[in-house]
C-alpha cells in the first residue's frame, strides 16, 4: 500500500515537472550587440524571473541557429519555440505583413506607433491562423540610403548593385533602376567588403552593426520607413505553460515592447553620431532626392492597396484617421 501511494507521487512529480520547465529556444538574426538582441536577452531573464524558472528562454543572436527568412516558419513548425522576425520580410505570404516597410506610410515614431496600433489585430490573426502567438514588436530606425559615391536623385542609383532585405527594399530598387542583391544582415558585411554591394536602405543601427563605414561612406537620412522587429512564439508552446507562467511571459513581453520603443528611439540619433565618428557622411536628402523617393513610394503604396484589398484599405483608413 505504501509502496503503491510512493510510485503514485513519483509519477505525480515527474508529471509536475515536465509540465514546469519549459525551455525554449529564441533564434535571432541579428548580431547580440543589437539593441534588438540586448532587449530580447532581458527579456529571457524578466520571463525566468516572472515565472519563477520555469520558462527558461536560451536567445541565439546573429542568425546561428536559422537563417532571418527561416525563422518564422521555424516557430510554426515548432523546431523553434519561440522567435524574432523581421515583419517585412514575409510580404510574399501576405501583404499585411508588409505595411510597415512600404516606403513613405508612417516615418516617425508616433506614426510608427500608430501604425502598429491600427495593424496589430490584424497581424496577430493572420499569426494566429499560423499557430503563432505574437508576443511584442519593436521598432527599427526610420530607413534611409547608404552609397558608395555621393547622389543627388534617384537617377545616380542606376546600375548600382542594391542589397535588398525584404520584397519591398528589392522592390525599391527595381524601380530606381538598381540591381538588386537579397542578402540578410548576418552576411552584409562580408558582401560589402567583397564588392557584391554598393548601396542599400536600412538603419543607422545596421550601417554601425555591419561597419558599413569601412566600405561605404555616405547615409542619406530619407526617413522613409520604420519597419518592425517581431518576437513570436509557437501558441502550442504558449498554450502548453500553466496560467501564472504564461501570465509571467505576457508581462515581461509588455515590458519588452514599452523597453524597446524608448531603446530605438533614443539610439537613433546616437547612431548617426557614432557613424559620423567612423567617417560616414550623414546628408539630409537633396528635394529632388527626396521628391524622386516619394514618388517610388506613392507607386509602392499604390501597389500595396491593389494586393491587401479591402483589409488593407481598413488599416489605412484607421491609421489615418486623427
Ligand atoms: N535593419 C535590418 C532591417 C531593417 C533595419 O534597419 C537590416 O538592414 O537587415
């Protein structure tokens, strides 16, 4: 009888425990110095905290456990439990995703905020629909143009070799007439060194990250967008943990996301000054530069609500309206 009731509790522990330590992996693709991957790491330790070690988050940065466009089937599929994305890159499965890295929609951080606002339930559905729980987003640098030589329009980008990141920065440009290269972050650097780049669009914090300085020497300030990190976790995953863990998880993932816009925004100007320390020129855009970036981005915007149909019209009505 005795031994009957002591086997019992045994399988009642076991069962507590495999049920109470949930460890997850959380691929990254961006280098661990990233504001991005330092909020993300505290974020690990608040949730091992808030849970009380019961959820223990293992953060690989830099792109070493999956490449940045496998990261999200990754967390669907389950091979990771949880993981950073960045949104814009999965334009191709649908255009909602997309909407932040459109090119002139929402520039600075109030608008970015509001833009996120006004997408978030429709993102977090079309996540949902995926087995996918979001869990916060943060904010890039509003993006604009590195290059090799000096540029007064979109007409000395002809010909240039273009690093694109995502659909629309490939998208871009096409229609400036550049060539572009897909390559991810993790390999910048190297394709920058090697001569396969000459320019391409993003943040003063990726131009610091990859050193793009050693190889190109100027960062035309376009403003032109704010794309989105997204940290993503699998919902079997989620839904697996007891009600305080997962309670634990949510608190630190809002904390996270309030962390992260207060992060990028105040790192933004102390990356223009650290680029122009390392010797990249910073320009304002000329009007005629900024007038041709523009109209790629009416054509872009355009494009867009031709795709995202009437869900996209909606989100757009609702980021405008005041
Ligand atoms: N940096 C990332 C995406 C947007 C950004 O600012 C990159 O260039 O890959």
């Amino acid at each position: 009888m005795i031994r009957k009731f002591s086997i019992a509790v045994a399988g009642l522990t076991l069962a507590a425990t495999s049920m109470a330590q949930a460890k997850w992996d959380l691929p990254t693709a961006y280098p661990a110095t990233n504001y991005h991957t330092e909020n993300i790491t505290q974020f690990a330790k608040d949730v091992d905290a808030a849970t009380g070690g019961k959820v223990k988050i293992a953060v690989h940065a830099n792109a070493s456990l999956f490449k940045a466009p496998e990261i999200k089937r990754a967390v669907q599929s389950g091979q990771a439990q949880a993981g950073e994305i960045l949104l814009a890159n999965f334009a191709n499965e649908n255009p909602i995703y997309a909407l932040d890295g459109v090119p002139f929609v929402a520039t600075t951080y109030p608008e970015a905020k509001k833009l996120y606002a006004a997408s978030k339930p429709a993102i977090e559905k079309l996540l949902a629909a995926q087995g996918i729980k979001l869990l916060f987003m943060v904010p890039w640098a509003p993006q604009g143009i590195y290059t090799k030589k000096e540029i007064g329009s979109v007409a000395d980008l002809r010909g240039i070799k273009w690093r694109a990141y995502s659909p629309a920065t490939a998208k871009i440009a096409e229609l400036v007439g550049a060539q572009p290269v897909q390559i991810q972050q993790a390999e910048l650097s190297a394709a920058m060194a090697t001569g396969v780049i000459e320019s391409y669009m993003s943040s003063g914090s990726t131009g610091y990250d990859t050193k793009t300085y050693e190889s190109l020497k100027n960062f035309y300030d376009t403003q032109a967008w704010i794309p989105k990190n997204a940290v993503l976790v699998n919902a079997k995953s989620f839904d697996a943990l007891e009600a305080t863990a997962k309670a634990g998880v949510l608190k630190a993932a809002a904390d996270a996301e309030a962390r992260g816009w207060k992060v990028a925004e105040e790192k933004n100007s102390e990356y223009k000054r650290l680029l122009t320390e390392r010797g990249m020129k910073i320009h304002k855009p000329s009007p005629k530069l900024d007038a041709d970036m523009r109209q790629v981005g009416g054509i872009m915007q355009a494009d867009w609500l031709k795709v995202a149909g009437a869900d996209g019209a909606a989100i757009l009505d609702a980021y405008k309206k005041p």
